[in-house]
C-alpha cells in the first residue's frame, strides 16, 4: 500500500521518527479504502486487531514486510474507533496492549501550568483517555524538552527497552509527549535520545523524574503514589510571623549518617523519623535543614552533585516516606530547611550533559559551563528553560513537599563569572565585570517566586563575600533572599577559638570585628558540615588545652554564638562534641554519650536551644536596636561584654564571656538599667562539667560609672566561660 511506502513510515523503521502520528495508528487512507491501521512492532510475528472493550476480533494485521510493519485496511463507510493489539512475539509470547497511536488529544494537550509549575506538565504525569462514558484508558504521559533532538524514544520494562518501539512525537516547540496506555505508578524507564547526526545518546533519565534508581540502572520510576495524607494542618496554616523577630536554631542533618543500623546500614526515612523527631523537640531545635535529599549518583557528593533534583534520593525509601518524616516534624512544630543546588551539576552521561546532543541546560563555553572547583557543569541562566526548570523545582519542594525554607548551596559561585578561575578562564559580562548578570536575575526571580506565593516560606544563602544586599529585597535592588549566611563571623569566630588562650588577647579584633556588619544582612551563623570534613577535625579537636581545657572552651564558644545577634545553625554531632572528623560512611559517636564531658555538652546544647527560644531579649537579632557593646576592647583578659535587648527596649540581658581560664573575683561592667541581674546561663557550671567557680545570683547596680554608663555591676567571671544575666528590673 502506498501509504507504508511514505518517508515517516522509513523514519520510524529507522529510530528517526518526530511525527509518529502521522504515519501510525488508524490513518484516513484513499477514497476506496476509509481507514489503514498501521502498526510498527519489529519484534512481532502477528497482531490481531480486538475490540477496546471486548475481546471481538475486528482484523488480523498483515505484514508489509519482515521488519515489524503491519497494517490492517477498513472501507471508508467504517466509523473511526479505538482497538487493542493482540501481539505475538518471536519468542511465541503473547501480549495485549492499548495502541498509544490512537490517542493523540491526550498526548498532545498539555496540563495547565505556570512556568513556575512545570512538573505538573512534564515528565511522566499520570493520565486517561476517555473511551465512552462507561470507559477510561489510564496510562502515563511523558513528556521531555530536548529541541535539538531529531528523534525521541520512551523505554523502559514494558518494552524490553526497545527504542524502535515507541517513538515521542514533536509538534515544534521543543517538546517530545507521547501518552502510553496502562503504564502505572513504579514503571521503570528512560529516554532514548537520537541526536541531529545521527548519534543514538546514552539513555537519559528524566530531568522531571520524581524517582529515579541507584547505581547502575539509574532507571527513572513513574511515581503516582500519593497516597500520603498531611496531618500538619496547623502548622501549614499557622499564622504569618515575622522570622526576623523569632528564634531560629536550626539542627543540620545528613540522614545516612546520623544514626545507623548495627551492620552500618542507614536508617530509612520512617526509621529515622520515630528517632530524629523526639530528639529534636527535647533539644529544643526549631528547624531541622537536611544536606541535599534530591537524587545523586555518588554517596561522597553527600547529595552535592545532584542528579534528579526532582526525585527524592532513594537511598532511604520513597518520596511519600519522606513526606511522612516532613508531616511528623511539624506535627511537633519543627520546620524543615533542605539544602537546594542550583549551582551546579556533574556531568554523568545519565543526566542533563549534553542532554540532547546540545547544550540545552549548560553554558556551551566552558570559561563559563565547567565549574573547575567541582569538575562539573554550570546551568545556563540566559534560557528561559533552564530558569524555568530550576524555579519549578524549588516551587516542588515547598506545594508537594510541605518544605519551609530552601538553603541554596553555593550562591557566590553562581554571582562571579571568575569564581574559581584565573585570569584568561573567564568570560566578562557585557560591561567588561566579573558579575554574572544572568544568575543574579534568576536568583531574584527565584526569591520573588517564592515570597510572593508561598509566604510561611524563606530561603537561605550561602554566599561568603561581600556581596551587596543578599539578603535584602529586590525592590530594594538586593538578590531576596530571606537570610544569609555569616561566614565571616564563621571564619574568624574559628580562627580565635583554636589559638592558645595566652595567644588570644592579640587577636580580640577577630571577635569584635563581626558587629561591624552584623546588621547589614539578615545572619545565620553558620557551623555547618564544612567545618568538621577534609582535615578540618571536628568542633572537640579545634579546641586548644588538656580535655577539660578543650570542653571548657567548646563551652564558652557555644554560649559567645548563641549570645551573639543571628539565627543559629550547627551540625549534627556538634550538640554532644562528637570526637571524630565526620564521615557520611558511619554513624555519629553516639557512645559518646556515655562520658560526662560529652553528656555534659549535649546538656548545655539543650539549655542554650530553650534559653534562646524563651528569652525574648536574644530574638531581636536583625537590628542594631536590639545589641548594645559595653566592653569589646578588654584584650588583656580576653574578655567580651555586651547587651542584647528586645524590641520593647526595656526588657535586655547581660552577656559576658571569658576566653582565658584565669577567673576574676571583682570585675565591674557598667550596665543599661540600675536594677537588679540575675544569672540565667553559666556555662561554667559544674552541671555541665565546669569548675564550679564560686559566684552569686544576682546583682545589684551601684551607682558607680562604668564604661560610659551611670550605673554598673562587679562580677565574679568563671574561666573560659560565657555568662548571661537576665534583668529583673528596678532592685
């Protein structure tokens, strides 16, 4: 017949097909002949055609030729109907299947979506086909952009992972759709890329998969589960609060590593819920951040080089076990904070490289494409796609995922076209700078997206230099984001604390230096994973001195962050002062737990948590109306004093911390208020394994002048020790 002779026909035959619909299927044929019914199947020996609904037999197929080419021919009188092919194979198996080629309105309709949205349009969404009013045909539509492509294939399990056998079809706007009847929720599959010369790709997995496999399949899986029912209504739709004013102590957690199975296997998501949950509340952490939990190929990324950022890694189970363990840490009111990396992506042949034989996702120069820090690819944010692609993404987290806040990975490698790269490896923008015009518009798009629609929501920088106005608002010319974090205070904070004590009264500028900034962004201080891996040692092993030297500085660093202006965030193993460097291969020291220098810093770890959410005087962190110095100059004692004071002013606390371990029995400070201090933190109490250093209570004011003030207090200071005294008021 003339019509199996046509050149769409002889691309099909040839995995080249971007019209598959036009030659196959139930196809109008000449004035004698109403309908041809073609179908490619190249490793079927016969197919019978039968009824939608019944098993009436309504034509056997015939063969064209040899390859796998049937059709079957009905007079022009025949009304267009819908068919199920009973195919039989050359291994004498025998299987029925809903022809994909008679549905193009489902394939070709596209989902409402916002650009903001797109996976609800692309990948693999759950579909139908209405038949009649008694018959709905359920499958899967697939949906992948690749424009530079010249064919498209779907495989996978339920075609043996046969390219030739289910080609996608394009309509020119770069996007490939075909809906395959019957492909339910765990189908394992991929997509078969031939490039415009020609050259057949390694098989893609989907950049919208929500699950994709470990190593070595890296199958994508078909995820329509949705079956887990959200009982954190109260607090999805708490009322909006302004964060800046509330206390943020956030808990960073890597889940393979925080707590393992005696033959060293992770926890799973639901394992690790019925622990992690109860742990968090008794610590008093008000946020839990995860290290990134899209998929990754490679466990020693950590979740840093991902590929999947739609798929919950399935290391530790499904995506709706984990939004069993997100629903249970807000049922008891802990929000979750992951890790997001935009930044970039490695360039296994499994992912987005070269995704349709072009730089559809990536910078084609590598002066700008090839991040040479992490020897992997940078996205290209002058496409609209690329943008679209990444906001979307975020948008998932938060709609699908209940998340509360993104913490974005990497941010000053994305603002620097020259990060990382020497003279002569980089290309300038349009104004001859090293500003990456592009992704800074991303990123305020990105922050607009999220504050305008989702306001319980925030995101988080991690950006080191100075950048202007990270985290101010974009119509106030800033990036948007809600919060950044301080790595200057990190570096310098840490830089002191590791030096002998004798050491530390030439380098009291290093502590002080921090609130010359701290008010010009909107601060986490950060003691994350990066500081216990690479050599770094964990927290325990900066400290300098004999072990009980080394706990009481631990102790007198925790109090100094906890009572400096900024949201808190330290990592897993910090709370207790985990021994080891941290490895994601192992559990954390738990055993630990069983000595009194570590119980004891766990313990101070828990007060501090519920001292700082319930002393309103620590909240006001974002102003320079809520910290008041009044001794940052004493280096010959190494000592630091300063008020932190709420809102209202009136209600204040005292914060006075000593980095040497000579106490002092009489040392006067001047204070805000006459009235009376009372003692409400000393991490030098023998409780938590300090010397017990005698000292009152309380306070009373005299009138005495002190470091510019009226009226002052004489203390008696603990060694190597942080104290805060709350204010009662008039004495």
């Amino acid at each position: 017949m003339d019509l199996i002779k046509n050149a769409l026909i002889n691309d099909v035959m040839n995995t080249h097909c971007s019209d598959p619909f036009g030659c196959l299927g139930l196809q109008e044929s000449s004035s004698k002949i109403g309908f041809s019914l073609i179908v490619w199947q190249p490793e079927a020996t016969s197919i019978r055609v039968l009824a939608i609904e019944t098993d009436t037999v309504l034509a056997q197929m015939h063969q064209a030729d040899n390859k796998g080419l049937f059709y079957a021919e009905w007079p022009k009188e025949k009304v267009r109907f819908h068919y199920r092919l009973e195919i039989t194979y050359k291994d004498n198996s025998t299987h029925t299947i809903v022809d994909p080629y008679q549905f193009p309105n489902t394939t070709f309709i596209d989902p409402d979506h916002h650009q903001a949205s797109l996976y609800k349009s692309q990948g693999a969404i759950r579909a139908s086909a209405e038949i009649n009013d008694q018959l709905t045909i359920q499958g899967t539509r697939f949906a992948v952009y690749a424009p530079a492509a010249r064919s498209i294939s779907v495989v996978g399990d339920f075609n043996s992972w046969d390219g030739r056998t289910h080609p996608m079809s394009s309509n020119g706007d770069g996007i490939w759709r075909l809906f395959i009847p019957d492909i339910n929720h765990g189908a394992r599959y991929k997509f078969e890329i031939r490039s415009k010369t020609g050259e057949i790709l390694p098989h893609r997995s989907d950049p919208y998969a929500q699950r994709i496999e470990q190593f070595p399949s890296f199958s994508s899986v078909t995820c329509f589960d949705n079956k887990h029912q959200w009982q954190d209504d109260a607090w999805v739709n708490r009322p909006i609060e302004d964060l800046y004013e509330r206390p943020m102590c956030v808990y960073e957690l890597h889940l393979g590593s925080w707590r393992r199975k005696e033959d060293n296997q992770p926890l799973t998501y639901l394992e690790i819920k019925d622990q992690l949950v109860p742990y968090i509340q008794e610590m008093g952490y008000t946020h839990v951040e995860l290290l990134p939990i899209t998929e990754y190929p490679f466990d020693g990324s950590w979740g840093y080089q991902p590929v999947g950022l739609y798929a919950v890694t399935s290391r530790f189970g499904t995506p709706e076990d984990f939004k069993v363990l997100v629903d249970a840490l807000h049922q008891a009111n802990i929000g979750v904070i992951m890790d997001w990396v935009p930044a970039h992506f490695p360039a296994d042949s499994h992912g987005l490289a070269n995704f349709d034989g072009s730089k559809q996702y990536e910078y084609p120069d590598p002066k700008k494409g090839w991040h040479p820090e992490w020897n992997s690819l940078i996205y290209d944010f002058g496409k609209e796609h690329v943008v679209n692609y990444l906001i979307s993404n975020a948008v998932y987290w938060l709609e699908e995922f209940h998340i509360d806040g993104l913490r974005v990975d990497a941010v000053a490698s994305m603002l620097y076209l020259d990060y990382s790269r020497e003279d002569g490896e980089w290309i300038p923008n349009k104004d001859g700078g090293n500003h990456n015009y592009e992704a800074i518009d991303f990123l305020r798009r990105l922050n607009e997206t999220v504050y305008l629609n989702h306001p319980h929501c925030f995101t988080v920088a991690e950006e080191s230099t100075a950048f202007p106005g990270v985290s101010k608002p974009t119509y106030m010319n800033g990036l948007g984001f809600g919060f950044k974090w301080n790595m200057g205070w990190m570096n310098d904070s840490l830089d002191y604390i590791k030096k002998d004590p004798i050491y530390r009264q030439h380098h009291q500028g290093e502590l002080s230096f921090s609130m010359v900034y701290a008010f010009d962004e909107q601060f986490v201080l950060p003691i994350s994973h990066d500081e216990v891996v690479h050599g770094k040692g964990s927290m325990i092993t900066k400290m300098p001195g004999d072990s009980w030297q080394k706990f009481a500085n631990l102790r007198a660093f925790s109090a100094y962050m906890y009572f400096h202006p900024g949201k808190k965030l330290n990592f897993m193993g910090n709370e207790f002062a985990q021994g080891r460097e941290w490895s994601h291969e192992r559990s954390l020291d738990w055993h630990l737990l069983e000595t009194d220098f570590h119980k004891s810093q766990q313990a101070l770890s828990k007060d501090l948590n519920h001292l700082y959410q319930n002393e309103v005087s620590l909240h006001f962190d974002h102003s320079h109306q809520g910290f008041e110095w009044i001794s940052y100059d004493d280096s010959a004692n190494s000592i630091l004093a300063f008020a932190r004071k709420a809102k209202d002013q009136d209600a204040h606390s005292i914060a006075v911390i000593n980095f040497t371990p000579t106490p002092h029995s009489n040392y006067r400070i001047g204070v805000p208020k006459a009235g009376c201090y009372q003692i409400i933190m000393n991490t030098d109490d023998s409780r938590y394994t300090g010397s017990g250093y005698v000292q009152d209570q309380e306070y009373n004011t005299h009138a005495v002048s002190s470091h510019g003030r009226e009226h002052s207090i004489e203390l008696q200071i603990p060694p190597l020790a942080g104290v805060l005294l709350k204010w009662l008021g008039d004495s």
